[in-house]
C-alpha cells in the first residue's frame, strides 16, 4: 500500500467502468471525520480512515457542470436535452499529433474539423503559408507507414485542394471553433472529450465556459452493513484502491430470514452471528425470542416447509391466549360445540359442514313484521339450506322486501307419555316425524346457539384437517409427551382458527444443540451472517433433535393472520329497510281495541297537565271552593249524585285506563252539566267538578 496513490474518489470511480470491478478501495482523509455518520438519499453513510469499501457497481447518475471563470458547480441529469459545444483551447498544439490525440476519434460527428497552422507547412514540394484554414477530412493509416492526416484547403479565387500532411508535423497549431454538437450522453462516453471545455448552444449561456464531470452511483459493500451501500461519487474523500493487496479480506455479508431461507441445502448445518436482533414488540411469546440478541450465536440445522395451525383460547377468560402449534404435535384431541351468535354464523358453517345441528341457548321473541320468528331455550334445529323469504312489511318505496334466510327444520322431542299402551316404536317414529316443522331465519337475525355433536372420538390435528372443515372448536384429552411442558393442556376449550404452511429453519443454541425451535421466516425480522465456527458435535455425529412444536403468539400475530385470510369475506347482511308508516299501522293494527272506545293521546312527562301540577309538592294546599251564590227561593238545593267512597276507590279491582275516557263518565258529565243549567246552587257542582280533577290527577300520579 505503500506505493499506492491516493486519489480523489470521483478521479478515481471516472477512470473505472463495470468491466473491472468488483475494486477494494481504503478510506485515506477526507472532510468525513472518524466515526462520522451522514444519510444520502436515505442511507446513512459512515467512513473512518482506515475502512474498506469493497465497489460492486458504478451508474452513471447526473452531470457536475463548473464555471471556469467564478468556480460556480450546479448538476445536470444525465438525459438533459441540451447541447454543447467545445470551446477552443487558448494555446497552441506543438504537433497535429497532439491536436488529433485529443478528439474523440470513435465518433463519427467530430470530423470534419478546422485548425490553423500558425507557422508554415512543407510536404514534399508543397508549401502551405501562415494562417492558413484547414479541414481534418480522415486520418489515414498505413501499416508500415506513418500515418497521414488528409486535409482540405481553400486557396485563392475560391480555388481548393486536398493534401496529406504527417501527424508528426512540427509548428504552432491552434483549433478553430467547430459547429459539432454533442450531448452529455456522448461528452460522457468519451474520455477524450471529457477532458474538453464545453459551453451551451443556447443564447443565455452562450460565453460560458464549462468543465463537465461525471458523479457516478456507487453500490459498495462494507463490512458488518445491513444492505448494499449507496453513495455518490462527488464525495470529497481521498481513497486507495488496495484491490491487489486485499483478496483475502472478507467482507461480511447480511441476509434476512428470507434469504437464508434461500440458500442451497449444502450451506446447512452452519453457525451464524445475529447482526440485528428481532424487534423489541415482536409477534411472538417464547422463551427463545430473548435470546435472539446481537452477537449471539445461533446453529441453523436446516431449512424446510412446516404445516401449522393457529389455536386461540376462549373470550371468557381474563387474557385470551394465541398458539402456532406444528401438525407434528403428539397431543389427542376430542371436538367441542361450537357457538354461534346470529344466524348468519350458522349459514357459514353449514356451508363448511353440511347437516349442522344447533340448539337454541337463549329464546327470542316473534316480530312478524320482520320476518322474525320465535325460539324457545332447547329447541334444536337442522340448518338445511339458504334461499330467499318475502318479509310481511313493505319497503319506504311500497315495495315487497325479500331476503336471504337459511331453512331450518325443527326438531321436537316426543313428549314423556304415561300411558303404557303407547310403546310401539313404528308409531313414536311416526309421531316423531308428524311434530317437525320448518322454520325460515333471516340471515341478519340475532341468536345464540350451540353445536350439536354426538362424536366422542380423539382425534391427532392432521386428521381435524381432513375431516372437519375449519375453525373448530377442540379440547386437549391426552398431551404431548415428547414436550416437557405441554401449554395447551388445561384449556376447557381452544378455537382452531385457521392453518397455513409456513418456510421455516429449524435452529438451536449452541449450548443446548438438540434442542431445537422452528422460526418462521415470514413473520421474524432479523438480520444475520454466515460464519466459519466450527459445529458443537463430532463431525458427522449430529445430535438428535427435539422440535418445539406449540409457540405461543401475541394477539397481533392473530389479527395480521386473519387479515390475510379473510381479505375477501363478505360482511354479514344487514337488516331490510323499514317503512316507519307501514310498521306503525302493522303495530296499531296488532291491538285489541273494544266497542266506542276512544283513543286518549298519553301526556308527555316533560309537560304536566295543571291538575296534576295542583298536587306538587309546591302546591300541597288545597284551593278553597269558591263562595255560595245567594239563594233565590224557598226550594231545597237539588241532590247532589253520590260520591265514591274511600273504599270504593281502595278496592282491588284494576283501575281504568287514564289514556281512555269511559263512556259512563262522560254520561255523568253531561247529566251533571244538564242539571247545572236548571240549578241555582252549582257550588256543588264546583265540588263534584273538583273530585272528577282530583280523581284524574290522582290516577295520573299513579301511573307516572
């Protein structure tokens, strides 16, 4: 390294292309300080004196443009339109070798081009005087020969011709200004014309002299880095390129679980280093799980593809509990009912399970108007299939509504009879069947049911998946015996939710190697390389393993699970419109109204009638009656009708309907009202009048 050069690193990556890399180079000095930590275009970038950038990759990014006459710099990206042309240099060539040695020989557009020659020339017998204006035609090369440059020349009166001058020429050439245009694609392909001054073609730029410098996109690798590195080469940083000195260095490689998982089958067993542990809210709960730190060492026995399922425990319980259990697991199990709390539940799992039967956990009441119809506790019934039902109550357009609703047939117990007559079993089979009727649920219905199963057999959960369709609720009978603690024992009942194939590698501890855990490529973030540590066996002798096969997981792991299985289930149906008229009638229609009865409209709580606010508690004092009127005549005061008496009105007997005013009384009314005209004493009229308002306001007290 001693004799290398160091070099900015944009001269540097310019005089590299892709055809010989990859190129190790070492951070020499630079404005990046030690342990200097910058993000370009996303991606942190740390150089130390002393690191090793291994270049994988240069693209050619954007176009720095500087101002020779006040150093200003802008960029331009690589596909701008424009174009340039080159500026003449200010001093003169020595030699037309020197002049033709700077032109971009390889591209067709820069010939032809004019020069003049500031002394005179002499071919052979020709001689060309001063300052006089020649074309480069062709270069004209001849093996054995030197080489020519044939030019054209304009003499007098119009008059022309072509000669052939040597490039070896001597004297004081200069360039004249050429009407070639180049693009930046072209001025960056060539090495020849990079190293050229060039100014736009357009108006507004026209004096300005620029040099043009490519900044390349670096793609580099660095020892213990995440992910390939990103940088531009416009970095003022001076490099080594250390690539001959450095072919034993290893430059650490990062891989995700995925790609392990996509590494040859040969590259396992292997020990690896952890490089960036999981996250610290990860989506699982195990014992395993704190252990994955960084820098810890882990043994990756295989890769492979797991059949799971995952087991939720009962919403009952004080935390429900989430389970990614492998189909290898040893335990028996024996199925639970399931429950269902709409009907439309029932319509999913008959179509999962056809022949469902349900019994009924909680009655629910009829409402003819929707369809509804009534269910008694312990009722069962046969779900059969779905079709459509025509509801009683129009729509708010006057419309008939049909929805979808699941046949069901009812199935009735025969009753416990006494008679002793009655044991022939053809005839109870009969009645059996006479007592089953059909009923019609509407998909949206509320309900409560329970699973009806008459199988007491144990299952293992390979044989679950084939004959039962899923979710399922089951109960663990028997455990696991190859686990040392089994944790799905002792649940009165776990949910199998679903099932899915998982890529997985089987690792393990390198202080316990036979024992073993299944990590899921899909659903574990962490980082890791591939080291040469030896493995913590013979070689050839590995252990045998003991695969944890029931992992417990967070609710989140649960919720992302069923996102990606549920992405296109349909949401339940929702209730029918209803028509607020039609309902109304149907609902007023339903009430027994007897003969001359008149409905009373009930008075609103927030609004009390004045005799009722007689009797507050702001009003206790009765109001005196008023003043008798002065008798007339001799006559005797006309009889008073009867008053109800205290017992009377104590009586046992329901009281009349304060929103329904009773034939008999408005009678009296009238008949009090006709003997108020002919009677000169109506206070007692004023006092029958009171004790009618008391009653009222009484009754009224006792219904609110």
């Amino acid at each position: 390294m001693a004799d290398s050069t160091a070099l900015p690193l944009q001269e540097l990556i310019a005089s590299l292309d892709n055809s010989c890399l990859p190129r190790i180079l070492q951070v020499c000095s630079g404005v990046y300080f030690q342990g200097s930590i910058y993000e370009l275009s996303g991606s942190e970038v740390c150089f130390s004196t002393g690191d090793l950038i291994k270049v994988i990759g240069i693209e050619l990014l954007s176009v720095c443009c500087e101002d020779i006459s006040n150093n200003e710099k802008f960029e331009l990206p690589i596909n701008h339109k424009g174009l340039f042309k080159v500026v003449p240099e200010d001093m003169p060539y020595s030699s037309l070798e020197e002049m033709v040695s700077l032109r971009p020989v390889e591209l067709e557009s820069c010939l032809p081009f004019t020069f003049t020659s500031l002394s005179k020339i002499t071919v052979g017998n020709f001689t060309l005087g001063a300052d006089r204006v020649l074309t480069v035609l062709s270069i004209e090369r001849h093996e054995g020969r030197e080489d020519q440059v044939r030019c054209h020349v304009r003499g007098q009166q119009e008059a022309s011709a072509e000669v052939s001058i040597p490039i070896s020429s001597q004297g004081e050439f200069k360039e004249c200004e050429s009407e070639e245009r180049f693009t930046l694609q072209e001025i960056m392909s060539s090495p020849c014309l990079r190293s050229r001054k060039f100014r736009f073609i357009n108006t507004t730029k026209c004096e300005r002299a620029l040099v043009l410098s490519p900044i390349y996109q670096i793609q580099a690798i660095m020892s213990m880095r995440k992910n390939i590195l990103k940088f531009p080469s416009s970095l003022e940083v001076d490099v080594f390129d250390v690539t001959e000195i450095s072919d034993d260095v290893n430059f650490v490689t990062p891989l995700n679980l995925p790609e392990v998982f996509s590494q040859p089958d040969e590259s396992f067993p292997s020990v690896v280093e952890i490089l960036e542990g999981p996250e610290t809210r990860s989506l699982f709960k195990c014992s395993w799980l704190p252990e994955l730190s960084k820098n810890r060492h882990l043994i990756f026995h295989k890769i492979g593809t797991s059949a799971m399922i995952v087991l939720s425990s009962l919403k009952s319980r004080k935390t429900q509990q989430y389970f990614l259990v492998s189909q290898q697991y040893g335990g028996r199990f024996r199925r639970r009912p399931r429950e269902f709390n709409s009907v439309y539940e029932l319509y999913v799992a008959s179509t999962q399970a056809p022949g469902l039967k349900v019994s009924v956990t909680k009655s629910c009441e009829e409402y003819e108007e929707e369809g509804l119809p009534a269910l008694g506790v312990g009722e069962q019934l046969e779900v059969l299939r779905c079709e459509r039902m025509e509801l009683p109550c129009e729509s708010s357009k006057g419309q008939k509504q049909s929805v979808e609703a699941l046949l069901c047939q009812r199935l009735q117990e025969p009753d416990d009879d006494d008679d002793d007559d009655d044991d022939d079993d053809d005839k109870e089979a009969v009645k059996q069947k006479d007592e089953r009727e059909e009923i019609i649920l509407p998909l949206y219905m509320q309900g409560h049911f329970v699973e009806v199963i008459a199988d007491n057999k144990k299952y293992r959960i390979k044989d679950l998946g084939k004959e039962f369709s899923l979710p399922l609720d089951v109960k663990v009978v028997s455990r696991d015996t190859e686990l040392e603690t089994d944790p799905l024992v002792g649940f009165s009942c776990l949910r199998i939710e679903g099932a899915m194939i998982e890529p997985t590698i089987q690792a393990s501890f390198l202080h316990r190697p036979d024992h073993c855990f299944e990590i899921p490529t899909q659903w574990l973030s962490m980082s890791v390389c591939f080291t040469k540590d030896a493995l913590p066996w013979p070689s050839g002798d590995p252990p045998k393993c003991h695969v944890d096969r029931v992992t417990e997981v967070t609710d989140t792991f649960f919720y992302e699970f069923r996102k990606q299985g549920n992405s296109d289930e349909a949401p339940p149906p929702r209730p029918p419109k209803r028509n607020l008229s039609s309902s109304k009638s149907c609902k007023k229609s339903t009430k027994k109204t007897s003969k001359g009865v008149k409905s009373k409209p009930r008075p609103e709580k927030s609004a009390p009638t004045k005799e009722l606010a007689d009797l507050t508690l702001h009003k206790k004092r009765r109001p005196p009656a008023p003043p008798p009127p002065a008798i007339l005549g001799d006559e005797p005061p006309p009889v008073v009708p009867r008053k109800h008496s205290v017992a009377e009105m104590t009586t046992g007997k329901a009281l009349p309907n304060t929103y329904v005013e009773r034939e008999e009384s408005i009678k009296k009314v009238q008949l009090c009202e006709s003997e108020d005209e002919d009677s000169d004493h109506d206070y007692e009229i004023v006092d029958d009048t009171f004790t009618m308002v008391v009653k009222k306001a009484q009754e009224n007290a006792m219904h609110y």
